[in-house]
C-alpha cells in the first residue's frame, strides 16, 4: 500500500479528506532461496584484490586418534580496507596456493539492515549467504567450504561508502577435500581394499533405507585442523523427525567444534557400481549443530542438527537406538561410513565378542562376552579413517537399530583379510546420561504454548491497543505447526514479526480469521516474516507458524499494536483581498511529519484559472 500524508493548510478557499481503507497488508517476496540462484557479480572476479595463503605443512600436528585431517587453520587479518570497492559491493580473492579449498572465520561481524555477504566460488556453483551478526547471533562463526583453490567474499553494503563490518582473522587451507562437485568424486585417498559401494549391499544384509539418514562431517577441531568422520541421523520414541545425529566423542566433543560442523547428506552413488559416478553431485550439504551432549568414557556424541535439512524426511529418521536387550554373540550386524572420505559404502559382519573396553586408551580392552563395546569381525567390506562415529546397525524382529558408535579397529597385516573393529555400546551412552535419555524418549522437546498445532486450538493473545510483547524460546517443527489467536478492540492496528534465522530452516506464516479464510501471508527468505493487520471489528485472527524445509527450528514472535489514526479534514483559506490577481502564482514548499509516516517534501503550485482557484500537484513526491 503506498504511502499517504495529510496536510492542514490555512491558504486556500478549499477543503478535503482523505480515508484510509482498512485492510491487511501482506508482504510479497522473492522467490524460495536457492543455493545456487543467488545473484553474483562474476564481472567482480577480475577486480577483486588478492590474498594470497600458503601452507608448508608444519604448522602442529593433528591429535584426533585415527581420524583424517584434510586442512589446518591460517590466522590472516582482512577487513573491507582490503577489498576492491565500488558502489555498493566490495570483494576480495583469497587465493590458496596449491589447496584444494577452504572456509574463512568472521569475527566482529555486524551488518546493517538490509546488507549482506556472500562467500562464493569461483564460478557461484557454491554460496553461502550471511547476514546481520552470523547465524550464531554473535558476530563469531566459520563460513561453509568452497572446494576450490580460490573463494571470493563479497560485501553488499549500504551507503555512501563501507564500513568496517566484519573482519576476516582465520582461513582454512584445504590440502584436500572428497566432495568437490566434479566428475568422477576424488576422496582424499584410497578406500579400504575391500570397500563395497552401499548402494550394491544385498537388501537381504542391508537396510537401505538407512543410507538417507549416513552423513559425511568435516569440523575443526581444537587444535586448528580439519577432520572427517561420520554420522547417522537417529529416531526417538517419540517418533517424530528432531534432527538427532550421533557420532563419536573422539571427532566432536565440544560446542565449538559442533559449531564449525559441515554436512553431507546423500553422498552415494545413485546406481551400483555406476560408470558415472554421481555421489558429490547428489549430496545434499548442511551447516552447523549444537552439541546436546557426551560421554567420552562411552566414546559417543549426540549432535542436534541445526542447518536446514532440504531433503526428502520420509525415509531419514528410521535408524532408532536400542536402549535395552541382550545382544547376541554371533549376530548379524551392518553398518554405513565414509572412509577417508569416499562416497558412502558398507560393511556387514557378526559381533565376534562383547569386551569392555578404555576408550580413552584404546588398546586397553578385555573380551571375556560383557562391558560396554561390541566387537565385530566384517566378513564383507571393512572400514577406514573417516569411518569413526559410524552407526552399527542390528536387526531385531522386523525393526533394525542403532546398537553402537565406531571407535576404534585392529588390522592385521595380512593383506585384506576380515578387519575386526570395536563399537562403543550406545545403551551405556544412553543408561549413564539423563540428558540423553530424555532426547531419545521425547525428541527435543516444545515450547511453553503447545499443543497449538491446529488451527482449532490456537494459543490465545489477548492485546489492548498500544500494547507490545516479545515472546523468545518458541520452537515448530515439519510436524507440529504454531497457531496463535490475536484479539484486539476494533479499528487497532497490529504488527506481527516472527525472527528467526534462515540458514537454520525457512518459516512462513499466515494469518486467517475465525472461520478459517485466509487473510494473509508472509513467505520471504530472509531472516524473519511480518505480517501487518487492522482489526474490523472485535473478532480475532488466527496466525499460522508453518516450517517449510527443516524438522526443527527456534523463533521468537514480537507483535506492536497501536490506534488507527484518522485522517483529518483540513479546511483551508486564502485572502488576496477583494479579488485574485491576473497572475496569481503562489508556491509553497510544505514539510509535514506525523507518527505513522517519515517526513516528507511536496510542493504545491496555485494557478489563477477563471474566477475561482484549482490546487494543483504539478510535482508531487512522496
């Protein structure tokens, strides 16, 4: 709706009102966000200065057991006095001499309203988008991965001239990196001798399904290097789809370094053995996580997923935990990893021993048939460096779980005879931690205002005109919406925001009065929706909270309200004496302001036409 001013002005013989409809405003947005259509300025590349990283491969060593490191992290110091600037964008090439890729850490990272910066590669077919103070809400985060030697970082600013909003202080050096979105896939070394694509696992031996729910991870760990591991998504007896994800202690085992988690979804072939393999264009990436809990003696991590999912949910949260039973010496088990980075393959086997086992000192294990490890002999496939945090998958009637967490192998030196491996026991995870057991009973968890998951059972609001509220800590989900019932006196105006970040999963809303007409929308893809109405009469309206491509996500929901102000009648005179001159041309430059709108310039022009005088807006601006 475009804006509209109302002036009083004691000039001229004339009056005049002016009504103001009431109605709802519903806001119009781009379309849905795409990774890969985000607007570039490829024209930038040639322009942007250059910063040049190298590594010698000296720097420290890598202190996470048995798990690959592919980088290490470079302090560098890069501000926008660095970049290339031109009206409205500054850009600068952080070149990585002889690397295979990298990610830069933002600190002091404060964007106006409306500004944003964009981490690219070279040819935009990887961006990653950030804005206000960080997906973290501090100003403090790493960027995802750019698989190239090369990454652009864009500033779009407003104003005049930049400013110093954000500074660059770490790069990683990527030596090497397994998902580069090229052809044929190039893991960072060679699988195990006897490694199996999953997809060509036997329906008979595998759970295919589970292949959906199996990630590939990369993190930096405290000492400043890159590692892979991997991960399964997992169920609760909730049954509902929280984002769960556990792996080992001994990859992740702080915030910190859940924070810095990227993931890789669907990184598998879409055939068996195919000629073209396809597995790094398929897979579906991820930022990020919060770390709900661990347990280094039981060597398990259990992760909440914070990126947004953008998958197909139907089939990724099957892999449940078995919390209780005896397991039996000589069962049948699987599992799914990604040894030193390979697309995804499989592993089947029995449980050769039940031993217990000091995962914090590996080799210290006695088998005697209890403790708290599994040990399995793999009869086919085997595992690798990059498999560690794996799932091992045993089968119990007709439901298949989640029964261990890889940890650590043994592997003779003969040349790819069965490889023998020990799983930390998930129940020993799941029976010392009381965190644990609630994430695994009920999921993550409501807010305060559940069950208000239809449209009949909205939580009520109740406002009088000129109130304001902020309501922080609401949570919706893909299968539990928000509803919300907001009721005012007649002829008050509401403003509605629900706030919330983006990169974490996308929300839109909708408003709807009593009988269920919908009335409003709000589907942007920006980091909140608002929506805008003016109550008719005393009947309430109803908001709907719908998550649209995640399992999980926070917000919060700030409404204003205020009168609606009506509009004055203004009655105006001007006396030139007892008659109007031939040439009466009179021009005033009026500046008006008032609470609703920003102050604003109009000229008006008053031409002498016959006996009478006609007000004219030759050059009205708004």
């Amino acid at each position: 709706m475009g804006k509209v001013l109302i002036v009083c002005l004691s000039v001229v013989a004339l009056a005049f009102s002016v009504k103001i409809k009431p109605e709802v405003i519903e806001q119009r947005k781009s379309p849905k966000y795409k990774e890969n259509l985000i607007p570039i300025r490829k024209d930038l590349n040639r322009k942007a200065k250059r910063k040049v990283v190298r590594y010698d491969g000296k720097i420290g060593l890598p202190s996470k057991r048995g798990v690959p490191a592919v980088g290490k992290a470079l302090g560098v110091s890069i501000y926008t006095d660095d970049m290339y600037c031109e009206k409205g964008v500054c850009i600068i090439a952080v070149v990585l001499e002889g690397g295979k890729g990298g990610r830069v850490h933002f600190s002091e990272f404060n964007l106006k309203k409306g500004e944003r910066v964009v981490v690219r590669s070279p040819e935009g077919d990887v961006i990653y988008e950030y804005r206000g103070t960080g997906p973290h809400g501090r100003g403090d985060f790493w960027s995802g991965i750019v698989p190239y030697d090369t990454l652009y970082v864009e500033y779009y600013f407003i104003g005049k001239y930049p400013r110093r909003s954000f500074k660059i202080d770490k790069v990683t050096y990527l030596w090497d990196f397994p998902v580069r979105k090229r052809q044929p896939p190039d893991p960072i070394g060679k699988p195990p001798c006897n490694a199996k694509d999953a997809v060509c696992c036997p329906s008979d031996v595998c759970f295919t399904q589970f292949m959906d729910a199996v990630a590939l991870y990369s993190f930096i760990g405290r000492d400043g290097y890159e590692y892979l591991c991997t991960g399964t998504l997992v169920s609760n007896l909730s049954a509902n789809h929280d984002p769960l994800f556990i792996t080992a202690s001994h990859c992740i085992s702080t915030q910190k370094e859940a924070e810095t988690a990227n993931f890789w979804f669907n990184y598998y072939n879409s055939s068996c053995n195919p000629t073209n393999p396809d597995a790094d264009r398929r897979a579906v990436y991820v930022p990020y996580a919060t770390l709900l809990d661990t347990y280094a003696d039981g060597d398990a991590t259990l992760l909440r997923i914070d990126g947004s999912l953008r998958i197909d949910l139907t089939s990724y949260f099957l892999a449940g935990v078995l919390f209780n039973g005896n397991i039996v010496i000589g069962s049948s088990v699987f599992g799914y990893s990604h040894p030193l980075g390979n697309p995804l393959i499989y592993h089947a086997g029995v449980i050769g021993n039940i031993c217990e086992s000091d995962f914090l000192i590996p080799r210290v294990i006695r088998c005697n048939g209890s403790g708290n490890s599994f040990l399995v002999r793999w009869d086919d496939g085997g595992t690798h460096g990059g498999s560690s945090g794996s799932c091992l998958f045993y089968r119990l009637g007709s439901e298949w779980y989640c029964i261990g967490i890889l940890s650590f192998g043994e592997r003779p030196t003969a040349q790819c005879p069965p490889l023998k491996d020990f799983f930390a026991d998930v129940s020993v995870f799941y029976n010392t931690r009381s965190a644990v057991r609630e994430y695994f009973s009920y999921g993550l968890g409501d807010d305060i205002y559940e069950e208000n998951d239809t449209l009949q059972n909205p939580t009520l609001i109740s406002l009088n005109c000129g109130d304001s509220l902020n309501i922080t800590g609401l949570i919706v989900k893909d299968m539990d919406k928000d509803f919300f019932i907001f009721e005012a006196p007649k002829g008050c105006i509401i403003q509605i925001n629900v706030n919330f970040k983006h990169i974490f999963g996308d929300i839109d809303i909708y408003l709807y009065d009593t009988s269920g007409n919908r009335l409003a929308s709000s589907t942007g893809t920006g980091d909140g929706e608002s929506i805008s109405f003016t109550f008719t009469s005393n009947d309430g309206v109803i908001l709907e909270v719908d998550l649209v491509d995640d399992t999980f996500q926070e917000y919060s929901l700030t409404v204003n309200s205020r009168p609606k102000e009506e509009p004055p009648t203004c009655s105006v005179t001007i006396n030139n004496g007892a008659e109007f001159t031939n040439n009466l041309d009179v021009n005033l430059a009026i500046t008006a302001s008032d609470s609703v709108f920003s102050t604003v310039n109009l000229r008006y022009a008053f031409m002498r036409k016959g006996k009478g005088a006609l007000l004219g807006f030759p050059s009205l601006r708004m």
